[in-house]
C-alpha cells in the first residue's frame, strides 16, 4: 500500500510532463484523443457464447449437447439457431 501511495503522489507529475519531440504531454494526448472517445461501460457484463444450427423436430424438440428444448410447433422442420453459454 505504501508503495501505491507513493506512485499515485508522482503520476500527476508524469502525465504531465512535455514530450521531447512532440507537443504536448501525456495528459493533453489523452484529453484531446482519448477522452472524447470513451463510453460507459455495458449494464450486463460479457459472457462467452457458443452459435448452433439445429433443426426442430416432428416432437416439437431441438436438441443441444445432448440435452433436449421444445419449441414452438410453427417452428417444426425449420432450422434454428442456438445460443450456448
């Protein structure tokens, strides 16, 4: 903890600090660049997903690393896509 306090008392002083062979410093780059371009972050976190073709069957199922899902009837003989997470 000690240590972060330390670098934090001294990063304002780096960011700061005019480049040698640009204009400008870390601080103007991100606030001309950078800043302009950020957005909030998503409301759900992300979460990794597997995409399926599969066909529904005569019993109104569809069947997904071996587990079986009805669906509706009008979607009998249709080919679907899964989401797998």
């Amino acid at each position: 903890h000690a240590a972060d306090a330390a670098l934090s008392a001294l990063l304002p002083s780096l960011n700061e600090r005019p480049f040698q062979k640009l204009d400008g410093s870390r601080a103007s780059l991100f606030a001309a660049l950078d800043s302009p371009a950020l957005t909030s972050l998503p409301t759900q976190p992300w979460q990794w997903a597997i995409f399926r073709t599969v066909k529904a069957h005569i019993d109104y199922h569809v069947e997904v690393e071996r587990h079986r899902y009805s669906v509706p009837h009008a979607l009998v003989g249709l080919e679907l896509q899964v989401r797998i997470t």
